[in-house]
C-alpha cells in the first residue's frame, strides 16, 4: 500500500511540475532507471463488450515489484477484480478452456464506492521475461459491467482478452 501511495504522489509531482508536464513523456514500455520509485510503464483501456471504455489497467515497476492498478471511469465504481500476471499457459482455465478468473491469483470483492485497486506482484521469480496480463473486473454504474483489458482472446470465451508484456523493455538498471 505504501508504493501505492508513493506512486501516487510521483504522478501527482509530474503533473503539477510546470516543467515537466510541458516536456514530452516518455514511451510506454522505455522506463528509465528509479532508484526504488515506480516508474509507469504501461496504461491499457479496461473494456466492456466490444468497445465500451470502464476505465484504465496502469502497470508500474520498482526494484522486483510490479504493480498492477485498476482505475474506474466515469460514474463506474470497482466491485470486483481478479488478475493473473505470468506465463500464458499457467493461466487458470476450466475444463473448457475458459479463464477460471476464481483461480486467478490474486483478487478481491470491493467496499461500495471503490474506483482504485493495486496489486503488488513479486517479478523476481517469473520464468518468463514476456508475460501475460490477464485483468478482470466487475463495475457498477447504473448497471453491472464486466472488463478485460488487453486484445488477445483468451479462448472461444466471449470477451476474455489480455495483453502481452515485455518485462525487458521497462528493466529497471
């Protein structure tokens, strides 16, 4: 919780910076060295159906930690999320090929009115240096939504997507 804090108020400086906010940002995935601090290197769309925006999937790294946040948009509000973060073929499924999103592991059910959620996820023993990120949610506006993040199909399973990510090309040195 308190790299999420910290992460926040590295957001916060860079955007209340004159100077830096008038500099032009660096490419997502080309995260410099950060002695510690997070360092975003990835924001990706959380999408409902075939192209409704819920909101925003950010991945941050710092030393072996990766960090992986949700953010509801709009009146959307996180009433659950479940997240996988590894090798694609050690992506829970059931016996139909579908994503087990229970078996993901990590995830919760959130208080009414929750529009930020952070995972930390310990990187220093991941097989792989590409990945899949497979973020699930269910949001809560007017309705109930259901979001993925990503763009390659997981299975035949109607909107079960998730994204490829090179741990290499945001290496903290």
């Amino acid at each position: 919780m308190k790299k999420a804090y910290l992460c926040l108020f590295y957001l916060f400086a860079l955007i209340a910076s004159p100077a830096i906010a008038s500099s032009p940002s660096p490419a997502l995935n080309e995260c410099p060295p950060t002695d510690g601090k997070p360092v975003l290197c990835s924001e990706t769309e959380l999408i409902a159906g075939p192209d409704q925006i819920m909101g925003i999937v950010s991945v941050y790294i710092a030393d072996n930690t990766l960090t992986v946040k949700y953010e509801a948009k709009g009146n959307y509000t996180l009433n659950a999320t479940n997240l996988f973060v590894g090798d694609v073929s050690d992506l829970p499924t059931n016996l139909n090929g579908s994503p087990n999103i229970e078996a993901f592991p990590h995830g919760a059910n959130h208080a009414k009115g929750t529009t930020i959620v952070s995972y930390d996820i310990d990187i220093s023993n991941l097989k792989f240096k590409k990945i899949a990120i497979a973020a699930y949610s269910i949001l809560k506006g007017i309705t109930y939504e259901t979001a993925w993040v990503g763009n390659i199909a997981l299975s035949d399973s109607a909107g079960a997507t998730y994204y490829e990510f090179d741990l290499d090309a945001c290496a903290i040195e």
